[in-house]
C-alpha cells in the first residue's frame, strides 16, 4: 500500500492530494515535507508514518540552511533520534541527520562517479560533506588519494568518522577548510579530477577547482541548479566562464542527478580542462 492511501484511509476529510506521497528513510528515521494545508495535523500524520514505515523518529522537514546546507527539522514522532548509520553500495556513512545534509536523491550519481575513477587518480572532492562521493570513491575505486575538504567542523569529524569507518585511511585526506583557498593554494596542480558536489555558489569556486588540475588537465564534475527547458544555455555559460579563465574546454556530458523544483533540476556537468 502506498503512504498516500494509508494517510487517506486514516484521515478522514482531508483530499489526498495534501498528504504525502513518500517520505525519505535514512537509518531509522523518516524525512517528510508537508502541505501548509496539513500542517496542523503533523502530529496525527507523523504517528501514522511512524507505524506505516517502521521507524523510531519522524521528522519534518522545513527546509535547509545557509552555506554548511543545515537541516532545519522538527520532530513530529517518535524519540528523538540524531545519530544515524545508512548503508549503501557496501558504503557505510554515520552522521547526525537532525546537523547535516545527507540526499538519498544523489545515490546513483555516488556510484557513478565511483565508477569513473581510474586506478592512481588524485581527485580533489571540494564540498566533501560527510564523504558522500569520497567514501564510495575510495571504497569502489582504486584512486591514489582523494582530498576531501569541508568547511563545516560538524561535517568534517563525521567525515573524518566515515573514513576510519570504512578503513580507507590511506587513500582519503580529510582537510578541515574553505576549498577555494585550499584548492587554489595547497593542491593546486595535483588534481586528475576535482568534484564539486554543491550548488549554492559552485560557479564562485570554479576558478579554484581549475586550478586545482594537473598542467596536462584533468576532469571537473561541477554540480548546480539549472532551470528546466534551459540546461544547454548554463552549460555553455559554465563552460564559456572556464574558456575565459584561460583554458581549453572539452564538454564530456552532463546529466540530470534529480529534481529540485517545479522550475529547476540539478544537473552535473562533466568536462576535461587543461590551462593554455
Ligand atoms: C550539501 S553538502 C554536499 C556533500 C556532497 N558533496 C554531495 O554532493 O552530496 C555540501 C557541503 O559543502 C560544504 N561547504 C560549503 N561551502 C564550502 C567551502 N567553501 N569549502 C568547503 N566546504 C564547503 C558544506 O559545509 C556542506 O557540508
């Protein structure tokens, strides 16, 4: 039976259509945003999502915010529940989900790219939050080094955690910092790969990631919104920008991880850089 159906039956002279669909599931805890017109009844729907999922904590999700993308959520049933483990793709990644961000959403985009890493690469993971694509790199690839620099503290000691967790001490660095400054100073032509997984400002620390790449070049996976219908006009303007900047551009492809909103996706684009 679908969440919607088991809402519906149990509340009665609600339309459907303002209950939930789904709500995320991460450890033993749900994730559920609701309509305005149901909140005042969030205490009746999260004992019922409580019991149709199984879980210990429902949470409601009212948004996400400022630079670090801290959660902003509200317990609605259950205990209150902080610390979770997820598992995925023989991954295991802790983190305080009522602190941090962590999208199930991005799950394939993980693998992905794990997949696209060639044995000795150095890559350079900008916005490493948690690990999230320097643990599936490190544990199903076979890289020299991953550097994987957070500027949150919070983030940085789960990802730090998610490292020894996974026992790839010797191939992933967590670096405590802004990535601009590091990757521009402290990396700068190392890189045969440089991830930039976050999309408030990617386009500010473009310069850095270039910079970042070996002089023979490397590959960049710049992540942002872009608004639906429009997706060839922000790609030629990310890749105009790094032309400007004074390097040889070769698009790869793009794709679309997930959608954002009614208007916007957000999309990852894939490209070979080298300085002329
Ligand atoms: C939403 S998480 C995304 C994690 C992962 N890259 C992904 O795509 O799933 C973005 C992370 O980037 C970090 N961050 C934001 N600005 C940063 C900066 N200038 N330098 C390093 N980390 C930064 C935030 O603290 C947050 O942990």
């Amino acid at each position: 039976m679908r969440l919607k159906d088991y809402l519906a039956q149990n509340i009665r002279d609600v339309p459907a259509e303002y209950l939930p669909s789904h709500a995320k599931l991460i450890g033993r805890v749900a994730l559920v945003r609701l309509r305005e017109e149901v909140e005042g009844l969030k205490r009746e729907i999260g004992a019922l999502i409580l019991r149709f999922y199984n879980v210990q904590a429902v949470y409601l999700v009212r948004g996400v915010e400022g630079v670090e993308r801290r959660p902003i959520l509200e317990l609605i049933a259950g205990e209150p529940i902080r610390e979770i483990t997820h598992r995925e793709y023989g991954c295991v990644f802790r983190l305080d989900i009522t602190r941090l961000m962590f999208c199930l959403g991005n799950s394939f985009e993980r693998l992905r790219l794990a997949g696209l890493v060639s044995d000795g690469e150095i890559v350079v993971d900008m916005f490493a939050g948690v690990g999230q694509f320097t643990i599936p790199i490190t544990v199903l690839a076979n890289p020299k080094k991953v550097y994987a620099i957070e500027i949150n503290p919070e983030a940085y000691a789960y990802l730090t955690e998610n490292i020894r967790l996974n026992g790839v001490e010797d191939k992933a660095q967590p670096i405590l910092g802004d990535c601009r400054r590091v990757a521009e100073k402290e990396l700068h032509g190392a890189a045969d790969r440089v991830i930039m997984g976050y999309f408030w400002g990617t386009i500010e620390a473009l310069g850095p990631a270039l910079s970042a790449l070996k002089p023979e070049g490397g590959i960049v996976h710049f992540h942002d919104l872009a608004r639906r219908g429009s997706e060839r006009e922000f790609i030629e303007d990310v890749l105009e920008r790094a032309r400007r900047m004074g390097y040889r551009v070769e698009p790869i492809g793009w794709r679309r991880v997930k959608s954002y909103s009614r208007t916007r996706n957000h999309v990852v684009i894939d490209f070979f850089a080298m300085r002329v």
